[in-house]
C-alpha cells in the first residue's frame, strides 16, 4: 500500500488520508515541486546578445561600411576589440551550452 508523509510532523500516514491522525494539519493530496529555469540559459542568452552586439558594432564601425557612423572610429576598435567582444560572447554562450547539459 502506497503511503506518504506528513509535511508538518513527519508521520507516515495512508495514501487517502486528507488529515494527519498524529499532528491534525490537513495533507494535500499532490505536492507539486517546481523546478527552476535549467542552468546555463543565463550565459547562452548573455552570449548571444555579446556576439549581437559585437557583430552589429563591427558592421556599422567596419570602413566600407554602406551605413557609416558619422564619427571616426580608431581602427583598434574594428580590429581587436569588436571580434573580441564577438568571441567573448561566442565563448559565453558555448559555457551556457555546456552547463545545461550538465558539464559545468
Ligand atoms: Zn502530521
């Protein structure tokens, strides 16, 4: 015979018992529990939005650009700190990825 526990006092009681006979508190008949968000899909979506960002930046910053920003932009920013924040995304969301299987 399937039984279940009291939440309140800890006494084992019958599967249809609607109220503890030890402690009197009334037994739910299904204890929901709720997960939380999976682990990871914080950093993915960070990551994703990083790479976004980097790659947009980079299109608009890049010379040749057909939608040039109207100021100048050091070309250290369009050569290394640009796919930088690219790859710093990429690697963010591939953390993510690899803490929701379960690696991390
Ligand atoms: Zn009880």
């Amino acid at each position: 015979m399937a039984r279940k526990q009291c939440a309140y006092c800890g006494e084992f009681v019958g599967e249809n018992v609607k109220q503890c006979p030890n402690c009197r508190e009334a037994i739910p008949d299904r204890v929901e529990i709720r997960k939380g968000p999976a682990a990871g899909g914080t950093e993915i979506r960070r990551g994703l939005l990083y790479m976004l960002l980097g790659a947009t930046l980079y299109y608009f910053a890049s010379p040749g650009s057909p939608l040039p920003i109207p100021f100048p932009v050091p070309p250290v920013v369009t050569r290394y700190l640009l796919p930088l924040l690219f790859l710093s995304g990429l690697g963010f969301a591939l953390f993510g990825g690899l803490r929701r299987i379960g690696l991390f």
